[in-house]
C-alpha cells in the first residue's frame, strides 16, 4: 500500500507498531510461527510499511516480561507512533507507572504522536481513566484496526506546515511533502521535540535533557543538531535562535 504522485512510499514507512497480545494468544502463535508478520494484523501493517513489534500482556499478578518494560520505555520517549491493544492494556498501565514511563506515554498520546487503539470499550475506559487519549474500534477485526492505522497516517493528521514543506514524525525518520527522510533514534528524539513545541524555541539544556543520557552539554547538542541538519539532506527545518536554542522552522500563517 502506497501514496499516489512521484516518489512513492509505504503509507506507514517509518511507523512502529506495537501489538498487545495475551499471553495465550501468545502461546498458541508461538506454536505455529515466532513472527508477528505471519498473523493477518501484521501482515496488514507490515504491507503498509510499518515495523510491527508484538508483545505479551502477562496474566494479573505474572511477571512483567522484559520486553513489555521495553515497548512501554519505547512508546514514552518516540520509538513507536502506535500500540494497539489486542488484550488487557492493565499490564501496559501498570508497567508504565512503575517505570516513570506513565507521562511520556500519556504526553504523547495527548500531541497525537503516540496513538492508542483497543479493541473493548473496558479497555478504552481503562486507558481514558489513566488520562491516556484512546480511541476504540468496532468491529475489532485485524483489516478493520489495521485501517485505523493506515487512514490515519495516510491523512496527514498530526503534521505540521513548515518554511520547508508539510512535515510528520514518525519514529524512524520524519515525512516531509510525501517524501520519508530515515533518521537514527537520537534524531527523531530531538525533531520530536522541536516538532511538537511548533515553533517555540527550546534552549539547548531542553534539548539536552533529550539526548540519550539526558543533561547533555551545550556542544553534545550542538554536535547532535548538526547532525540532525545533515542527516535531513541539508533540508532548512531547524533554526539557530542567537543565545537562545533552536526551533522548528514553522511557517507563519
């Protein structure tokens, strides 16, 4: 599935999903293949560009798995634009206010960079009484929530009109007038940033605060802005603010 005009691209190029599964959905998918792909709602987003990541929601009171720590971290802090929840989303609430990860999720969410999706109104009123925006989708079959997802993207929703063209972020890279630019984690977390301050200036130390590690020096964000610069292609969306930081280059209205 692609867009029309030149330069084609995968509607979803540059999306991670995360797929929530329980665990004896899990089970029986183990028993059959390891690979998200081969299931009909990865294989529908999969088609539409999209890296789909699959994890477990443990039963009530069974050990969170690893691997849930890390799609929730991923989801708060930019390495996924959407989670949809096949099973209980009580382990990914859960997980996410004993790790701190509960506000980078929730502030997501509510910027329309992070979009939630459940399949039960339980569910959804679950993730809304956690103040995490949801939206329910009926019927829940695997086309149904995979065009949830594809419609979304494809409309542009959540992009931003800037000196440069209209841009969206997306956790590999960004789209930029129908074109994707891959970027590194590190980029997309700065771009994030500035993309969702629509144009107000964010001091170096903000952006700092961004870089892996967090609290990074002046030159350390310095250093990774130039980067970003030319790993846009020279692409003038970032501008230097004199003894203040950077912002997006949003174009007035």
């Amino acid at each position: 599935m692609t867009t029309g005009g030149s330069g084609a691209r995968p509607v979803l190029a540059g999306c991670r999903i995360i797929v929530s599964v329980d665990a004896r959905a899990a089970r029986a998918h183990v028993a059959t293949s390891p690979m998200v792909g081969d299931d009909e709602l990865g294989l529908a987003l999969e088609g539409a560009g999209a890296d789909v990541m699959r994890v477990v929601a443990p039963r009530a009171a069974a050990r969170t798995p690893i691997a849930l720590r890390r799609a929730v971290h991923r989801a708060g802090v930019g390495g996924a634009d959407a989670v949809l929840f096949t099973a209980s989303s009580a382990s990914w609430i859960e997980t996410a206010e004993s790790t701190g990860a509960l506000e980078g999720n929730r502030r997501r969410a509510e910027a329309g960079r992070l979009i939630l999706i459940a399949i039960d109104e339980q569910e959804t009123s679950r993730l809304l009484d956690a103040r995490l925006p949801a939206r329910y989708v009926e019927p829940s079959t695997p086309a149904v929530l995979a065009s949830r997802v594809v419609a979304h993207y494809g409309s542009g929703a959540g992009s931003i009109l800037t000196e440069a063209g209209r841009l969206e972020v997306r956790s590999g890279g960004v789209v930029l007038d129908d074109r994707f630019v891959p970027l590194s984690g590190g980029a997309v977390g700065l771009i994030e940033a500035l993309f969702l301050a629509r144009g107000r200036v964010l001091s170096r130390a903000e952006l700092g605060r961004i870089l892996p590690g967090g609290e990074r020096t002046d030159r350390a964000v310095e250093v990774a802005v130039a980067r970003l610069r030319e790993s846009l292609g020279g692409i003038d969306l970032i501008q230097t603010v004199v003894k203040r930081g950077y912002r997006l280059a949003v174009a007035e209205r």
